[in-house]
C-alpha cells in the first residue's frame, strides 16, 4: 500500500480537475505533485489522524516515486501547467 500513492494518485487523469474539499489547496505543481499531496494531507489531518498516520509514512515512497518521474512532469509542467482543483458545492 505505502508505495508512493500520493505520487500514483496525482499522475492519474481523474486527479486534474478533481472535485476536493472547500479547504484544498486551488492548485498543485506537477513537480513533485505526490510528495506536495502527501505533505498536505498529514498537515489537514493533524496529529492523529488516521489519514496522516498513513501518509506520513508514504512521504518518502512518494519523493522517490516524483524523482523518478521529475523529466516527465517537468514537461507536463511547463506545457500544462499545475493540477488545478474545482471545489465540492
């Protein structure tokens, strides 16, 4: 489970776009998207929480996962621009 998910879950096409919650950041680079996600979730969730428990420790798998990645979505940066998110109404 903890092999770079935040990193998988930004890559994918239903992450652009996505619907997130009033409090979500407007937008996140695609450079190192997957480690960005993870940090800000274990930040939301706060001590504690369950959600952070886990992504705390995918943190590390993620910026492997984004370093590995970091030719393509340096392009995709530059020719897409960020992940953008549409907030839940």
């Amino acid at each position: 489970m903890l092999s770079g998910c935040g990193t998988f879950i930004t890559q994918t096409n239903d992450f652009n776009e996505a619907k997130c919650s009033p409090n979500a950041p407007a937008s996140i680079p695609r450079t190192y998207s997957g480690t960005i996600l993870d940090i800000w979730t274990v930040a939301a969730d706060g001590p504690g929480g369950q959600m952070a428990a886990f992504l705390f420790w995918d943190i590390p798998f993620s910026l492997i996962g984004d370093t590995v990645i970091l030719p393509y979505t340096a392009v995709r940066q530059m020719t897409s621009g960020s992940h953008r998110c549409v907030p839940n109404q």
